[in-house]
C-alpha cells in the first residue's frame, strides 16, 4: 500500500487495522481527525468494502459534522463479511467490539449504525465493552407505524429536497417548469428509501421509480407509496417483484438513474453504496438535482461534468444529516415533534444558505458546501497548532 495516496493535509489522522484470524475477523477503523470533537461515525459491514471507501465515507463525517457545527470528528469503521449470514455476522461483531474496546471506553470513537448493522448490533458492541447506556436508545414513538428514529434520516433529505425544489431557478439562472409533480427516482428501500417514500407522499411529489437488491421498478405515472410499504413489511427487497401497476417498467437495479434520460425526471436519490454516480451512467442521467439519501454517491471527478450536463450535485453530508442532528437534539427534545422540526429547520436553513452562498461566488454547491465546512475545520486546526507550539518551547 502507498500510504501516501490516501494522506493529505486535513486527514485521516488514523488508519487502523484488525485481524482477529481465530475468527476470520478482518476490519478497519479510519479516524479522518480529532481536531472538531471525539471521532464519530457509523460500521459499515460488507463483504466488497475498499480502503479508499471507509478514507472517504470518514471525511464525509468530518464534513457533516462542521456543515452543521456538531462537536465531533469524522470516522468511519468496516468489516468485511457478510451481514445476511446471521451467525457468522454475530461473532464478527463480537470480535469487533472486543477489537475496539478501549478506542470507546478512551473517546477515540464512538460507532454508530451504518449499512449492515442496525442499531440492536450496536447494543451488542456496547454490551460487550461494558456501556451499554451509550447505545442507541428507542424513544418508543411510532409515524405511520414506523419507529420515529429511523425515519429521521429519510425525513431530512426530503426538507433539503424541498427547499432545493423552491429555489430551482436561483440554481439553474432559468425559468423551471414546475407545473407538475415534481418527479422523483429513489436507489434503495431499506430504513431510509422508507422515510423517503413516507415524506415525499406527504409532500404530493410522485414517486416514479424505486431499487432494492432485488431489482428496479418505474411507473412514469408514479408508484403508490402506500402499496409500497405494505409490501415492503411483508416481501421486504423482493416488494419490486409483488408490486404490480398498469405502465410499470421492470429493469435492473443499476439501470433505474438511466431511464432519466428517457423519462422527465426532477430528483435522482442516491440511497445505497458509493460510486453511483459515475462514467458508467453520466450520460443517461437527465435530472435536474441529486440529493443523496446515502454517502459519497458521487465517483471522483464526476462533479465537473455534471456541472457540464447542468445537473446540480447536491453535497450528501448537507442533505442526509437528519440522524446526526437528530442525536445532537435529542436529550433536549421534549418529543419526536420538536426533533423532526430541528431537522427540517436546521438542514433547511443550510441548504438555502449554500444555495446562495455558491450563486454569490459563481461556484458549485458541492465545491462551496466543503470549502465552508473545511472552514470551520481549519480555524479549529490553528487553536491546535498553536497549542503544539507552545507545548514544542515548553520542552
């Protein structure tokens, strides 16, 4: 490995690697820096994960966590394994946990869930360490039958949808027809593509399209929302096969951002594993925005051309901070209400201040969105130079 080719001036501060072999436990921990707060982040568990992939998803928390002020450093864990493969899973984490006791018990890092594990596999890791009071908790509060704390996520990229929806023009310097439903094609349909599907209903945009790892389905009149989750809590991923409309298209999963090209399509949403977006399907993408459900959606270098295809490429650690601010909030919330109005409030307040920050300064919203965050980064940065300076005179 060349060490080198994944370091550069702002981070990681930490890359580190387990191996447990009794157990074929193989993991990495990337801490991208301490500088703004405890590292924080969530573990990721697959059995394709890259090192270039944990190194990046870690400075998306770092970026997240300074686009919002929330006092924590990115991070970024991942097992290689996989999560289907229930027991095999189980004694993984339990080697896993074992493997980072004292970096949780020391501040270093606190996990969080991430795809492949769900918050009872974090209650497992904190078990084991010996905290389970810092595990994730229930607040115990139902929206349309669903726990309130995983539609939190969902719920915020759909504010910051909205808020780019009513400021289009501003974006693209021209007339937008918005005369109809905004139209909608979804990557996903786990935890976060259901609180998606839940608010944009809510919101009367039209659901045209929709992925799981079973495959991909588009109605150009749009799905029905409500046959969706009922066949989701009954089929789960395989809902795409029991789904049944009268101009639905069947295609595979990879393939449902290209009929964008084909079909009018306001918003494409990134909700699943990095890279989506890339030169493979640059070319069949014809939306007007992507607002990213899930992290780092976009391949290196893919931003300038979609800039050149006049796509706007919303940053994804702007969009998809509900759960972060969700924690942030949530020991000073009265009820869920008061969290979900701090979400929309804080991710709707920033989208728009990134949207006419990048009009001011004639620059992408994803270039402007990170050089405000590494902002924030780098005035805490000095306060810790100038504290190793001191300490360098002292001894």
């Amino acid at each position: 490995m060349d060490i080198e080719n994944f370091l550069n001036e702002d981070g990681p501060e930490k890359i580190i690697f387990f191996n447990n072999p009794t157990f074929n436990m193989k993991a990495v921990l990337v801490i991208d820096n301490f500088i703004y707060g405890p590292p924080a982040g969530g573990v990721r568990l697959a059995p394709d994960i890259t090192i270039d992939e944990m190194i990046r998803l870690a400075r998306a928390m770092t970026l997240k966590f300074c686009t919002y002020k929330v006092p924590a450093g990115g991070a970024k864990a991942g097992i290689w394994g996989n999560p289907l493969d229930i027991e095999k899973k189980s004694i993984l984490l339990t080697s896993f946990a074992d493997a980072i006791e004292s970096f949780i018990k020391n501040y270093l890092y606190y996990p969080g869930p991430d795809m492949g594990t769900d918050d009872h596999d974090l209650l497992k890791i904190f078990n084991i360490v010996g905290l389970p009071n810092l595990a994730p908790k229930e607040i115990g509060l139902f929206k349309h039958g669903v726990p309130v704390e995983e539609l939190f996520t969902g719920y915020g990229v759909i504010y910051c949808l909205e808020s780019i929806y009513n400021n289009l023009e501003k974006l693209k310097k021209e007339e937008v027809q918005n005369s109809q439903k905004p139209r909608v094609m979804l990557e996903g349909f786990g935890k976060v593509g259901t609180a998606l599907a839940m608010s944009l209903d809510e919101l009367n945009f039209k659901l045209s399209g929709i992925s799981t790892l079973n495959g991909a389905i588009f109605d150009e009149d749009g799905l029905n929302v409500k046959d969706l989750l009922k066949l989701k809590s009954s089929y789960g991923d395989d809902l795409v096969n029991q789904y049944e409309s009268k101009n639905m298209i069947k295609i595979p999963k990879e393939k449902l951002f290209e009929l964008s090209s084909e079909y009018p399509t306001e918003f494409i949403i990134p909700g699943a594993r990095p890279d989506v977006i890339n030169r493979n399907n640059i070319e069949k993408i014809g939306a007007l925005a992507i607002v990213p459900a899930a992290n780092i959606p976009y391949e290196k270098g893919i931003i300038e051309i979609l800039k050149e295809k006049s796509i706007i490429a919303f940053p994804d650690f702007v969009s998809n901070a509900g759960e972060v601010l969700a924690i942030y909030v949530g020991k000073a919330a009265k009820n869920s209400e008061e969290i979900f109005e701090y979400i929309k409030s804080k991710i709707s307040e920033k989208t728009l201040e990134i949207i006419q920050g990048s009009i001011e300064v004639k620059k992408t919203v994803y270039k402007f969105a990170v050089e405000e965050a590494l902002k924030v980064l780098n005035a805490k940065k000095k306060r810790k130079i100038k504290r190793l300076e001191k300490l360098n005179k002292r001894y």
